[in-house]
C-alpha cells in the first residue's frame, strides 16, 4: 500500500540517522551561540534534527534515539507517525517542531487535554527557548487578551478543541482586535488517530441567544414511552434506523392530534417523535451516557471517557433529558460550526503522530494526503498476543473471564480487563464478588482493596471474592492513580476503552519475572485500532506481557452486522476489516457532501473578513456583520433541521441526497440575495431608533454528537453495502 510506509530495513533512512549522528558530532564541543547561529541559518532538515537533539541533552539531559530521530524526519515532512506509547513521541516531535517554527509564521502543537498542553510546553520548552523560539499554551480558562498573546509565539501548544473554537469566535468578531488567531500556517497533531479520525465530523459548536426544544420534547415523551418495538416502530439493528409502523403513526397522529404526520408543517414534529424513540430504545444509560450531578453526560465509544462539553444534536438531547426527568440544559442557536477534519484543512502544512495509525493508512492519505509511516520500538515487542476465544453466549463468555482472571489472580500476576461500558464494567465487578475498590486516590496513594462499592456483593458460585479495582465514565479522575498502579503484583483493573490511551503502566518489583501485565479484552470493536490500543498497554519498551480477547456471537461487533451464525468460523479481524472498509467508504462518501456546507462558510467568512477590515463607519460596519451573522445562523438551523429529517422524503419515493442538496443549495442562495436588502433594513432601523447593535449577548460553546445512529446518508449506505458484506463473509 502506497499510503503506507516503513523504516524497517530501509537504507535511504539508514544513511540519513547516519547523516544526523555525523552532524551531532560535529556540534559536540560547538558553544551555545555557535548552535543557535547555527539553527538560526541552515537550512538542513538532518543538521536541524542533529541540534535539537545536542540542545535536548544540554538543557533536559535527554538522549535522543534514532527511532526518535526516523520519527522527527517523517513529522518534518508532512507525515503521519505511528510511534508506540512509551517510545518519546514528545520529544521525538521537537525537532519537526522546531523546523516549522524557522520562519516564524506560528505552529500550533494540539494535545488531547490543556494538562498535556501546559505539561508539554514547559518540558520541551527549555529546548525551544534556548533557540530563541518563543512558547507558550492556551488553557480553556483564559481570555481574549491571553490567548492572543499566546497566540503569537513561534509555538502555541493546545487542544484541538480550544484552536476551533477561538477559530469560530474569530468567525463572530465585530472588530478585528477581537480576534486572537493570525493566519494557520502548521499544525504538529499528537493522538492524531483520534482527532483526524475518530472525532474528525463531530462538530465544534459556537452558540448564543436561547431556543426552546422542552415544549415538543415534554409533548412527545409520554408516546414514545408506550411504543413498543415491532409494534408501533421497525429497527433495522445494522443501520440503525427507525421507521414508524402504521400502528405507530395513527397513535401519534391521535395523540398529538398533529393531522397527517408526513405534511411539511410538521417535520419539526416528526423530527421530535424520533429522537423520543432513539433516545428510549437505542441510547443506553450507562453505555452511551451517564447521568452525573443532576445532567445527561455522554459517553465517548472510542475512549469510554466522559466526553466533555459534548451534546447531541438539540432535539435527541433534549428527548434524553425528558427520559431521564433531568432539567434541561440550554441548546442556543447556532452561531458557527466546524468540524475537526475543516478545521485541520486550513493548515498548509500538517504532521500528526500516534500510537495507532497503520490500519487507517488508507483514509490518511484519502482524506487529509496525508502517508502513515511505521517507526519500529526502541526494544524488540515481546508480549504474546493469544488468539481469541470465542463462545456461544455473553453469559458463557463473563463466567470464563471470572474463571480466567480467577486462575490468573492466583498467581499475583497483574491483569488489566477491558470492557465496552460502564454498564459492562460494573456488571463484571459484581460478579467478582465483594472486593470492589474505592477509586477516587492521586497516584502516590495506596489502594484497599477489601472496601468500596462492590464490598457488599458476592456473586452466587464465587465465594471468594476478586479483590479489583474499576476505572470507568464516572470516576475518571481517578485514572492516573489506578493506572499508575495497575502493573503492581496481584492487581486487577476493570477498565473501559479510556485504559487503552495516556499514563504508562509500570510494572512492579518481580512483575516481569511473573509474564508482565496480562491484558484480557472482553470485545472486539469495530476499528482494530481501539483493540491494538488496549494490547498495547502490555509489553511496552521491550517488557513481557500478554493479551487475549473473549468474544461472544451476541457481543455488538457480530451482532450488529447480522453474524451469530454457528457456524461462523472467520477471525474477528475479518470482520473489522470489512467494517472499516465499509466505514471508510461511507466516509468518503459523506464528506463531499459536507464539503459544501463548509464551502458555503468560507464565501460568507471571505465577504465577512472585506468589511470587518475596511473603513466603513462603525455603525455601519457593525450592522453588515451582525446580519451577516444572524442569517448565516438561521441558515445553520434550517439545514440542521433539514438534515434531521431528511430522509422521510424517501417514504414519498423520493432521493433524500438529492432532495437534501437541491434544498440546501435553494436556501444558501435565498440567504445570498436577503443579506443586502437585510442590512439596508436593519441599518435604517438603527439610525432611526438610535440602537447600538455593537452588545452581543454571551456565548457558549460546545461539541456535537451528530450522527449518533449514523446520517440519514449513512445509514442509506449501509443498506446497500450489507448483503455485500455478507456474501464477502460466507463465500
């Protein structure tokens, strides 16, 4: 595969590692100012590496190896590298960093987290100051005149997350020192797996004003609670799709007394009876969500972490809060929306390294042309990976992982269990039996291991209960001390996927002697990359370890794409590989489509950006950009709402692709030829009234969950694709 690239056994990457510790030597006994003369002119991408690397060791008393060394020269060329946890990615970026900073135009270092971000820009910032680059960070709390400053040193570290959002405040300024970014020029990426792949369509939201989803959520909330699958509604379980049977519709259409459900007048309506239904039958507490401190928080199926300031889209929210009789939090309209995947589109150059990238080679380069490279260990990987186990029911596979980590625990062997939620997690400490462990410690605190929430619990046919401790969504700030401690002799930790990603596991005295950490998962997800996560928690720089994953027919992954078949005899990675090729195709698929929205958002920024720069009079400036502002919002609601409903257009025979384009192409351009007639209005109606348009009310922002069931389009696709898959799988 041309999008994938590797270091081993290539000469060309020989002679260039060779090329670097020539060039070390060489600037050995070079005094400072020598260096940093040096730096300041070449124009040598080795010679670059060869100086950052003798300033890492005078300032940090860090060596770079030469795996570090492959892994700068890939990042320096616009690449993405897969490097595993444990092996310095940290440091192995500052050598590209400092290489796009040379010019001084700015480069922003994304983190998953602002600890990480401030972390990183203080350790690695001795090497960037003694070359007279400046750094600095953006933390969530921060103001306009911080993040601007910070803004404008040669390298900003940040989450991806702050970067979009002051982009979109930058979106709504009505004067030009309001806005704290300059021009983006290069983005060095960590965890770039997770931010350019499995959060790349969740859209970052900027929104103000207020807008009342309760009414209709609290009107169809009592109908959805008596529908009954198969009755009163159809789900297809692959696409996850919903259709109304006719049972169902006459029960809305009495009950609502709303007329013809499918009339255009009532889509909104339409639109609200689903997600009441999506929010009962198909989101699971404690799977998707969790309800924390009186609100719904959901859950991130791919780190199995509360995902922070992160909502669904308005009206399934809302219909989760009704379920669950929580208070409502407000939505606000819209003002601006990005997604991560436009967002990273606007840098020139772009470079990203993660731990997991090999098996999404292909959408790297498809999406982003971007190319993986594979960066070997510093160590030989050692761990044993077993093959999968594989039974008939979850029952039958739950009782053998208590029998296993049982057998295992015997040994004082540390095991590390990997689950798919928290409900999972819970359900599997209880069946461990009295022993549950308070979690809520710091790293240097010690675990009891014969009290907390489980003590009081013991599974029937386990009279000796597991002593274990759980990591999941609702006590994730306790993650650094239990998995600090996860590697220690006689550990065992129940985790969901938020274990496969962040502090090292340790291994403690006399741990090595025992095989190294055992990592058992208890389900295969639909990406590898999440699995290849989990296992890479064992046997990290050159440590032994082992992993091994019990499956069941009836777990998601087989479940959901229709195989429970006896005999189905495929491995579990046949089954991935199908499913990322579907969703890879899915996805490209989709963005096209969203490409014109995000089109649309540049022409309208591109007239914004003439009159925020030019000489108008303040009053005038001011009122072309609010409107602007106010339509381009409006706008973003109609085609929201034209999106959630789209795909009943079908039941009329209707594409609903077409219909979705033709709409919103018809509503960008009536937006188009209101917006002068609009300003002149407004304008006028200023001037006579005396009003100042220049007070805009407060702001929030926050990130959507968009598809949580998949697009109207996406599910279409999974339609078509699925008796292909299945032919592929059977022969």
């Amino acid at each position: 595969m041309k999008s994938l690239r590797s270091w081993f056994g290539s000469r060309s990457a020989a002679q260039e590692i060779s090329g670097i510790h020539r060039r070390r030597a060489e600037l050995a006994n070079a005094d400072d100012a020598s260096v940093r003369l040096r730096f300041r002119k070449s124009e040598d991408l080795l010679e670059v590496i060869a100086i950052v690397a003798v300033v890492a060791s005078r300032v940090l008393g860090l060596e770079m190896f030469d795996v570090q060394f492959q892994g700068a020269l890939a990042l320096a060329r616009g690449r993405i590298v897969e490097m595993q946890t444990g092996e310095g990615k940290t440091l192995a970026s500052t050598p590209a960093v400092a290489w796009y900073a040379r010019d001084g135009n700015g480069v922003h270092v994304t983190t998953v987290n602002d600890y990480l971000a401030r972390r990183d820009a203080r350790w690695m910032g001795g090497i960037y100051e003694f070359l007279n680059l400046s750094v600095g960070a953006i933390q969530q709390t921060m103001g306009t005149e911080e993040r601007k400053r910070e803004y404008q040193r040669d390298i900003t570290y940040a989450t991806a997350n702050e970067v979009g959002f002051d982009f979109l405040r930058d979106q709504i300024a009505l004067k030009q020192d309001e806005q704290v970014h300059r021009p983006f020029h290069a983005a060095v990426i960590d965890e770039a797996d997770s931010i350019l792949i499995d959060e790349a369509r969740i859209p970052l939201i900027l929104a103000g004003g207020e807008v009342d989803e309760e009414v209709l959520a609290r009107r169809v909330d009592p109908i959805a609670r008596r529908f009954r699958r198969g009755v009163h509604f159809t789900l297809d379980e692959y696409a996850r799709n919903i259709a109304l049977t006719d049972e169902g519709i006459r029960m809305v259409e009495s009950a609502l007394r709303c007329g013809n459900l499918f009339a255009e007048s009532n889509l909104a309506l339409y639109t609200a009876v689903h997600n009441a239904i999506h929010a009962h039958d198909l989101l699971r507490r404690d799977v998707d969500y969790v309800v924390k401190n009186g609100a719904i928080e959901s859950v991130d199926q791919f780190k199995g972490r509360i995902a922070q300031d992160r909502r669904w889209p308005a009206g399934l929210h809302t219909a989760i809060e009704a379920k669950e009789s929580v208070p409502f939090r407000r939505q606000g309209r819209v003002l601006g929306s990005i997604t991560l995947q436009s967002l990273a589109a606007l840098y020139p150059k772009i470079c990203g390294m993660t731990g997991t990238a090999a098996t999404q080679a292909e959408e790297f380069r498809t999406c982003y042309g971007l190319e993986v490279e594979v960066i070997p260990t510093n160590r030989p990987v050692i761990r044993i990976d077993e093959p999968d186990i594989v039974f008939a029911t979850k029952l039958e596979k739950e009782q053998a992982v208590v029998d296993e980590i049982r057998r295992v625990h015997a040994t004082a062997q540390p095991i590390l269990v990997g689950t798919a939620s928290v409900e999972e997690s819970e359900r599997l400490s209880a069946a461990f039996g009295r022993g549950a462990a308070h979690a809520e410690r710091g790293a240097g605190d010690s675990i009891d291991y014969n009290s907390g929430p489980g003590a009081d619990r013991a599974a029937v046919g386990n009279p000796q209960p597991i002593p274990h401790v759980v990591l999941n969504a609702r006590n994730e700030e306790a993650e650094a001390g239990i998995i600090a401690l996860a590697g220690q002799r006689g550990s065992v930790t129940i985790s969901t996927n938020m274990a496969g990603r962040g502090v090292d596991i340790q291994l403690g005295q006399g741990v090595s002697e025992l095989g190294g950490l055992y990592v058992l998962g208890m389900n295969r997800h639909e990406s590898r990359r999440i699995d290849h996560q989990l296992r890479g928690r064992a046997g990290r720089q050159g440590d032994p370890g082992r992993s091994r994953f019990f499956i069941s027919r009836e777990d998601d992954l087989l479940v959901r794409h229709g195989i429970q078949e006896e005999k189905y005899h495929h491995d579990a990675e046949s089954i991935q590989r199908l499913v990322e090729g579907q969703n890879l195709e899915i996805r490209k698929f989709l963005v096209k489509y969203e490409a014109v929205i995000e089109g649309q958002r540049q022409r309208i920024q591109e007239r914004r950006q003439t009159i925020l720069a030019s000489e108008l009079p303040d009053l005038e400036r001011v009122v072309s950009l609010t409107t602007i502002d106010d339509l381009w919002s409006d706008y973003l609601a109609s085609v929201a709402e034209l999106r959630s409903g789209v795909h009943w257009y079908s039941w009329g025979g209707r594409d609903p692709l077409h219909e979705y384009l033709t709409r919103v192409d018809s509503a960008y351009r009536e937006m188009q030829d209101r917006l002068d007639a609009e300003i002149a209005a407004r304008l006028e109606d200023a001037r006579e009234k005396g009003l100042d348009p220049s007070e805009r009310g407060a702001t929030w922002t926050y990130l959507t969950t968009d598809r949580p069931f998949g697009d109207w389009s996406e599910r279409i696709l999974r339609g078509l694709t699925r008796k292909v898959q299945k032919r592929e799988l059977w022969g």
